[in-house]
C-alpha cells in the first residue's frame, strides 16, 4: 500500500480550492495510507490562516507520524521512514525532495491532484 506525507499547505488545499484530498489521492494511488508529521500539527495550531482550524481538523483523521525535526527536514525525515510521496504545493520543498529521490504529489491547475515521475 502506498503512503503519502501531508505538508501544512496539502492540508489547507480542500479550504482553499475545494478539491477532496482522499478522492484525489485515490485516484492517483489507488489505496493508501496518509500521514501528518507532528510538526505540522504544530504549525496549524500557530497558523494565522483562516482555514486551519479545518485544516488541523482534517490532519486528525490520518496517522501522525512523530519526528524531532521540524519544518521541511521534519517532513523530509517522515517521508524516508516511510518510503512515501509527499504532497505539498511548495515549489522549494518539491525540488528538493526530487533531487533527493523522494515522490512528489501537487496540485495542477487547482482543480486535481498530479505525481511527479521520478
């Protein structure tokens, strides 16, 4: 079963553009585990964003995956544990993490999901 890794902003896209994560990643992965690093629980609390209470509510359905390290390299860790995809709209974060191997899911058009073929 493939996993996948939730950044904040994959978390704040169903607020944001209205599209269903888990319909999305169904439809690219078939059936798959979803986690949330700890970090990013953390993040949501401290956001500003008008949609994170939703979005912290949404991070609650899936698994929390514990990690010591914050930001990006919390999420980079995560995803190798895991051997996962990481879904996430941040260019920066997505460079890296193909150069380093890692699968990445994003947001095309704002309106479906699209992985990277690494």
């Amino acid at each position: 079963m493939q996993k996948v890794v939730l950044d904040t902003n994959a978390l704040l896209m169903p607020f944001e553009t209205s599209i269903n994560i888990d319909h999305e990643l169904g439809r690219l992965l078939g059936s798959c585990e979803i986690f949330v690093p700890g970090p990013v629980i953390g993040e949501l609390k401290r956001s500003k964003s008008k949609h994170a209470k939703a979005a912290l509510t949404l991070a609650r359905k899936y698994m929390i995956a514990e990690t010591m390290k914050q930001g990006d390299e919390g999420i980079i860790q995560v995803a190798k544990e895991l051997g996962a995809y990481v879904l996430t709209n941040d260019k920066e974060l997505r460079s890296r993490l193909r150069k380093m191997g890692i699968p990445t899911i994003y947001l095309r058009s704002g309106k479906y999901l699209q992985a990277d073929e690494i």
